[in-house]
C-alpha cells in the first residue's frame, strides 16, 4: 500500500524502470531505440533511487534499504558515463555497470512483492528483514551467475559488423 505522494511516485518510477529496463536489454544495442530507451531507463532509475533516499516510513532512520539505493544510484550514473565519454573498453564497461543497476531493482523489486504478500503479515520485523534480504541475495546470485554467459553473447554481437547483425 502506498502511504504517502513520494511512495507513489517511487512505486511509478520503480515500476517505469522495470519495464524500461525490460526493453532496453532486449532492443538491438546501439540503435537509436536502445538509446532513447535507455536514457528513459536512466531518468527513471534516478527518479527510484533519490525518492527512495527520501522514505523513511519503515525504518524512520537511515538503513539498509537507502544504502542500496545510493549503491544503485551509483552504477547509473557510472553506466551511463562510460557510454557518454567512450574511452577504451567503455561498451563492457557500460554493460556491467548498468546491468547491475537493474540486479539491484529487480532484487528490489522481488523483496517488496514478497514482504508484501498477505500470507507472510504474521512475521515479525526481524523475519520480515531477513527475508527481503535473503530474496534478495537470491536475485543477485542468479544474476552474478549468468552475467558472463549473457554479457559474452552482447558483447559479441556488437562486436559484428552492422551487415551480419
């Protein structure tokens, strides 16, 4: 449930950029599409992360959770960087680094569903805690693990001339 005008907007914003995210890491790199997609992707992210910098409902404190969104926060803006100056090896660079963003809003994402689901209210704070953050750590995981496969497959497609692609 949505408590206050910044939860809602931080709950559009998160969700624009799942979707955005979505689309930009299936649209064919480097036309166009994939750009204005993932400078959407980008604005958004920017829009999740600092309005989730500035809800404090749950914990009333700085925690975990705003930790994770300046972490998050930082792999846009690296990502987007290394696409913008273009220095050498800046495509696996950019690749990575918003890849890992998305990780994080997928991960995200996944634990708000699930500390979310009326079958798990009867959990303490603490179980609840530990339970977004073993979803997770679950997300993260499977990401890490088929990064090289997915990121190879990338990086070799744009590696083929534009008449082979």
């Amino acid at each position: 449930m949505i408590h206050s005008v910044m939860g809602g907007m931080h709950a559009v914003a998160a969700l624009a950029a799942i979707l955005l995210g979505l689309a930009v890491t299936f649209s064919p790199k480097g036309r166009a599409l994939h750009r204005l997609l993932g400078l959407a992707y980008a604005f958004s992210m920017l829009v999740t992360c600092t309005s989730a910098l500035l809800l404090y409902g749950m914990t009333g404190h700085f925690g975990l959770f705003h930790f994770f969104a300046v972490l998050c926060l930082i792999n846009v803006v690296v990502g987007v960087t290394q696409a913008i100056l273009r220095r050498p090896d800046w495509l696996c660079r950019h690749l990575i680094w918003m890849a890992w963003s998305y990780l994080g809003l997928l991960a995200a994402a996944a634990t708000e569903i699930a500390i979310r689901l009326p079958i798990l209210k009867h959990l303490a704070d603490d179980e609840t805690f530990l339970l977004g953050g073993a979803i997770s750590v679950v997300v993260m995981v499977i990401g890490w693990a088929t990064m090289p496969h997915w990121t190879r497959k990338v990086l070799a497609d744009a590696a083929m001339p534009a008449s082979r692609s």
